[in-house]
C-alpha cells in the first residue's frame, strides 16, 4: 500500500497490459474508489459499467472509434483486460468534472493496488454519436446518460517515466 501521494507521483498511463485478471477483491476496490469520489451537491448521479475485455462491444466502440479516426495500431484500451466505462446524467452540468474526479481516484486506487491503468478519452465521439443510444442500451448506460470517460485497467507489461511538468509555467503563487 502505497500512500496517496506516492501513488500520484509514481502513475503513469499503462499502454501495453498482461493478459492476467483483476481479482474480485480489486475490481471491488477500484469500482468503490470510484463510487467514493465527491460529486457535486453529492449527488452520486454517475453509472460505472464494467467491461471485461472478452466482451464483444469493445471491438464495436473500437470500429465505430476506427470510422472517424481511421486505424490504430492498438486498440483504444490496449488490450487492458478490464475497462470501466464512466457515464453521467446529461441534464447536470457537473457530471463531467464528476466523472473525471471519480476517474482519478479510480486510477490512483489501482496504483495503490499495483495495478496499470489508462484514462481513455479518445471514444468519446465514437459513444456520442449515431450509436449512442445502440451502446447505451448494450452498456446498462442508464436512461438519460452519456459516456463521459472510460478507465482501462489491469497489469503493467509496458512500463514508462510518468511525465514531466513545469511549475514555474503551471503555477502562480501569490
Ligand atoms: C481526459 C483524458 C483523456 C485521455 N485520453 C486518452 C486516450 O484516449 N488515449 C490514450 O492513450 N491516453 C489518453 N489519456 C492519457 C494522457 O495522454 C496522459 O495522461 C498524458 O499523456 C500524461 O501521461 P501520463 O498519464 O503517463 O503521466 C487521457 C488522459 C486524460 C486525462
């Protein structure tokens, strides 16, 4: 167990994943960091969908990913063999920033448990788009919701230096 802030500097985004399964005990775990995270006016109004990567509609998000952004070399999720999927109520005007502070905490509880992870924007068209309401219904994406981000997880093949930063750019002190 590493402490929180260890876990932060020590992150980096995993592209390349073994072919090993998160147990029980550490899919419980991150799903309930995740459902843990503050949310505006504690509304708690964010579904999580977790997909095993055997699961079909992953390579359909891919496709339809593939349709405007033509072919990748990996897929959007690395061949992680988890991946969560974080949507939000579309009428609250906070479920965005919601869905990404339940993703950090989400990615850093892995971090804690040992695991890789990688915060995956890049579908975000592909969910929203003429098979929104296909993946919606195919995701358990409740009645009202949109994707906002997905989480691909497991174990680290492909290790790399978190980034660089510059605080003096980034930062003001008063
Ligand atoms: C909102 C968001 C969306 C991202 N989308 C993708 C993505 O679609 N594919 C990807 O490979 N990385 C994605 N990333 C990861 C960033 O590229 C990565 O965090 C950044 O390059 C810094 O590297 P590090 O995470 O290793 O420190 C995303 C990160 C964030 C925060």
């Amino acid at each position: 167990m590493s402490t929180v802030y260890e876990a932060i500097k020590k992150r980096f985004s995993t592209r390349g994943y073994t072919d090993e399964k998160l147990t029980e005990e550490e899919l419980f775990e991150v799903i309930d960091a995740g459902l843990a995270a503050p949310t505006a006016a504690n509304r708690q109004e964010l579904h999580f969908t977790v997909i095993p990567s055997d699961n079909p509609v992953l390579q359909e998000i891919e496709d339809e990913k593939n349709k405007s952004r033509g072919p990748a070399a990996k897929n959007f999720y690395y061949d992680a063999p988890t991946v969560i999927i974080i949507s939000g109520d579309e009428s609250f005007g906070w479920s965005a920033l919601d869905a990404g502070i339940a993703a950090q905490n989400i990615v850093l509880a892995a971090e804690g448990l040992g695991l890789g992870s990688l915060i995956i924007g890049c579908i975000k068209d592909a969910m929203l788009g003429e098979k929104k309401a296909y993946f919606n219904e195919k995701l358990q994406i409740p009645a009202g919701y949109g994707y906002q981000i997905a989480i691909a997880l497991g174990h680290t093949a492909l290790a790399k230096e978190p980034h660089s930063y510059d605080a003096s750019a980034q930062v003001s002190c008063l």
